[in-house]
C-alpha cells in the first residue's frame, strides 16, 4: 500500500493483530529471531501505536493485553512484508508460533516513547519523509463472550481518541484520514462527534476522508451522532454486508436493534451525508463474514488510492467518464464477485463484475 507523503492514515481497531473478538490471535513478537535473505522481503514498515491497553507482563510477547488502561501508552513496531505477499492478503501464523518473514507478516521490533510529547516528535520526524500510519487500539478481551467489556471499553476509549487525533492535527501532516473496524467505529464516531461539540470537527481543516468498516453501531445511534456532527464536507464511507454474522449477534446482544454494519436501507444512510457501500455479494475469507474490508483486495485498493473511490461519488456533478473508470477499478478490486453497489446523497451505482 502507498500513501502520499504527510499523509497520516489513523487506523481504529479492537486488536493490533486479531482485528476483532473471535478471530485467530498471535504474539506480536517472536520467541526467537528468524533470518531470512533480504531478497525474501518485499518491505519494511514502521506502524506508530497508541492504546488503552496494559502493557503485557505475563506474556511480554504480546507487548499489550486486553486490560484497560487509565492512560494511552505509545510506541512504534516495525513490521516486515514478504515477498510472497497477495494484495487483500495478511499472510501470518497463529498463535504463539514463530513468524517466517519470508511467509508472513513479522514484527521485528518495538519502541516505547514515554509519552505523548515524545511520540508526537516521532510521528513528526517520520511524516516528513513519508505518509505515517497510526493504529489506535483499546482493551479488549479478544473473544465473543466478552462483548460488554469490549463495549465497555470503547466507551472509556472516546477521550484518549479524540485527544491522539488533536494531537496528530498539530503535526507536519497535510491530511489525517480515518478507517474504523467494528466497534472500532463507534470510538470513531463518537470521537468525531465530541470534536463537533467543541468547534473542531475538522481538526483545524486536517481531516480526510473516513471509512467506516462492518460498524457495530445502533442505527438509531448513529442517525444522532450523524446529525450531530454535520453532513461531512469529505467523504465518509461506510462498508455493509447484509450476511454479517458477527453483526447478527450483536443485535441480539443489543435487544434485536439492527447495526449499521448488516442495515438493510442503504438510502436512509446516505441520507446522512455518507456513501454506503454494500459487500453483501462479495466474499468473505472469515466464517463470520465481518472482515470482509481485510480479506478482499477491495479496501487495499480504496486505502492505495487515499480513498478515493468514496470522493468519486461524492458530488452530484461527477462526470460520467469517472464514474465508468471508477466502475472498472472496484471492479478489478473486488475480484469475482456479481455486483456490488454503492449508494451516495447522490446516486446509485452498481457495478457488475461478472462473478
């Protein structure tokens, strides 16, 4: 994935390596060192963290547990990519297995800064060779059955949010664009929504486009928290699929109220200001159909291009040429699949792609 240099990607999600409750975790470090010839790696990224979790002393390999914290700790991983690496893809192992870097993704290193003065330096030095990537990340307890606590810990989560955005918006970046997973939105949306109140919802005019991925937010609550904050000037996106199991058992967790992630009116969203897109005819590469935005090449190519798949329905004046090149771009993106439709304020566009 490129993104254009001061560009900041802040990337908002339950768990640094699991991506949501019930899905296959793994250490982040090895238990030893594994040398592969440099040939073998395609690249090497530093990934800057800022989380609400306990750092871990049981399992140091995990470098942070699912406990909460009452303030956000910082550091930095430098991660490898092999070679062999298919766009869409996260090549990795399971469990407390050893990473092959020439086969999966690896983890070879992490830096702790002592705070947040410190780690905005480090972000700042960083932005001004290349586009930075943050991953925000809150305690959670990595499984099914506990949704409440995960909840729970989002909502403590909003401020520490909301407060490493403020501080990103002083830094060399030109543009901060957000992608959620999950309950990760709700963090998000409720970040947003706190810096409407005060005054700043564009964070000093630095915010960029936002995606919002599977939300597991009430309907109902994120109409209010749409109305809040203001149709957006910029894109926001939001990332369906009706055939979300995970979604499903989140609304009977939340008394049978539907989420936005499996919502079935995509016009009645969009009415807020936002694109929807809908994945229900895409496939899935997990059993819960609820990361489909990490198993299909579709998200890589909208993050590649900054996002810009949502911005190109984001005016009534789009041209039609544009709209045919978007067409054959998420086509090619999303691979094999019948059709997937997008649905702006706008318009509707569905795009066959022969699956």
């Amino acid at each position: 994935m490129t993104v254009p240099s001061k560009i900041l990607l802040v990337v908002a999600f339950a768990l640094a390596v699991a991506g949501c409750a019930g899905q296959n975790t793994h250490d982040l470090l090895n238990k030893t060192t594994i040398t592969v010839p440099a040939a073998d790696i395609a690249a090497t990224h530093k990934i800057f963290v800022a989380t609400t979790r306990q750092k871990a002393t049981k399992e140091p390999r995990q470098v942070f547990d699912g406990d909460r914290s009452p303030t956000t700790s910082f550091a930095s991983v430098e991660v490898t990519v092999p070679k062999i690496h298919q766009l869409g893809a996260i090549e990795r192992v399971k469990g407390s297995a050893n990473s092959n870097p020439a086969k999966d993704f690896t983890a070879t290193g992490v830096t702790f800064y002592e705070g947040a003065p410190q780690f905005a330096k480090a972000v700042g030095a960083d932005i001004a060779m290349r586009g930075d990537r943050v991953l925000f990340s809150w305690a959670s307890s990595g499984k099914t059955t506990g949704y409440i606590y995960d909840k729970e810990s989002a909502n403590a989560a909003r401020d520490d949010l909301e407060a490493t955005l403020r501080m990103l918006a002083k830094s060399r970046a030109k543009s901060i664009d957000i992608i959620a997973h999950s309950m990760g939105t709700w963090v998000t949306m409720e970040a947003l929504r706190q810096l409407a109140i005060t005054g700043d919802r564009e964070l000093g005019g630095k915010l960029g486009y936002v995606i919002l991925a599977s939300p597991d937010i009430d309907v109902d609550v994120f109409k209010k928290q749409m109305i809040r904050y203001g149709k957006p000037d910029k894109p926001f996106a939001v990332l369906l699929s009706g055939d979300d199991r995970a979604l499903r058992l989140s609304t009977l967790i939340s008394g049978d109220k539907p989420r936005v992630g499996d919502y079935g009116d995509a016009a009645d969203l969009a009415s807020y200001g936002v694109s929807v897109v809908d994945l229900t005819k895409t496939k899935g590469g997990d059993r819960l159909n609820h990361a489909k935005f990490a198993d299909n090449p579709f998200l890589v190519q909208l993050l590649g291009d900054r996002l810009r798949a949502p911005a190109g329905l984001a005016s009534e004046e789009t041209a039609p040429a544009q709209l045919d090149n978007l067409g054959q771009g998420l086509g090619k993106a999303v691979g094999s699949v019948a059709e997937i439709v997008i649905t702006t304020p706008f318009k509707v566009l569905t795009i066959a792609t022969g699956g």
